[in-house]
C-alpha cells in the first residue's frame, strides 16, 4: 500500500449487552483485503479468544457468535491514517475514532481493553479523562513473538475472566 490516508474500513461489532470493548490499533492490510478483524491468518486474536471461551472461531459467523455469547465487542482506535506496512510503527497523522460516543450508545461496556501498546497510547493521550476500567492484554500480533501464545492465552484468559469453557 502507498503511503495515502487510509480510513477505518469496518464498523465497530457490538451488541446491547456487550461488556468489555477490545481496541487495536487499526486493521492490518491482510485484514483490510479479507474485510475482517485481526484476519491475518498468524495474529493469535481468535486462537486466544476461541481457547478462553470454548468457542469456535473457524468462520465470520463464529466470531461474531463468539464475541456476542462472551459479551465482548471489537473496535480500533483509529479512525484514518496514513501507513506503509501493517506495523502499529508505521502508524503516522492518526484521527481517534470516537470513542465517547460509542460508549454512549452503548452503556452496558464498562471496561476497555487493548491490544497493543499504541492503541493503550491513543487511549490515554485523548480518553484517559474517561472513567471506563482499562486493560492491557498482550499482542496478538505475529510481530509479537516475545511471549508464546499459551503465556498470552494465560494471560488473556487471568485479565478477562472470561473462561466459559465447560470442564
């Protein structure tokens, strides 16, 4: 992709009950062409998902369901950009999206959690006024190859207290 700004191509995926908003950065190019979240087919984030909650995550339909039963909704910080690679780095003359409306909309969402360190950054930089709880989950990015996927699972799993698994 040239370096031309780029607006945020999805809507936000939230439901009436949903309780916890998870917030990347901005949809990586791979993601852009298959029209999705996190559908770089090495980003972890419906593998962690999938592997707290029990539920599958092969298809569109299932995340969607997955994210409704869990009472999670999936959004990015950024509302447009200008980048040159899929990288948070490569991120530059960045518009926030409008996160206090949304909030607004929908009142049941009382914690924000992030993926990443920029979009924790943005947060902070024009929302920390906000008094919404915060959480920082480990990247699901395949960039982030620091902490292995079951440490991030551990600790998706310890940070969202989502695990519906049925044991």
């Amino acid at each position: 992709m040239d370096d031309a700004r780029q607006t945020h191509p999805f809507e936000p995926i939230v439901f009436s009950d949903t309780q916890t908003l998870i917030l990347g950065s901005f949809p990586s190019i791979q993601s852009v062409e298959n029209n999705f979240y996190y559908a770089h087919p090495r980003n972890q984030f419906w593998s962690i998902l999938s592997a707290i909650t029990g539920y599958p995550a092969g298809n569109r339909d299932q995340k969607i369901w997955l994210l409704k039963e869990s009472k999670l909704g999936v959004w990015d910080m950024i509302a447009a950009c200008v980048r040159d690679n899929s990288l948070d780095s490569s991120l530059e003359d960045e518009v926030v999206n409008d996160l206090p409306a949304l909030l607004e909309r929908y009142p049941s969402i009382k914690r924000v959690a992030f993926t990443g360190r920029k979009a924790e950054a943005l947060w902070k930089t024009h929302f920390d006024y906000m008094e919404v709880e915060t959480l920082y989950l480990p990247s699901p990015s395949p960039a982030y190859a620091a902490m292995s996927l079951e440490a991030k699972t551990a600790q998706w799993r310890e940070i969202l207290g989502l695990d519906r698994r049925i044991s």
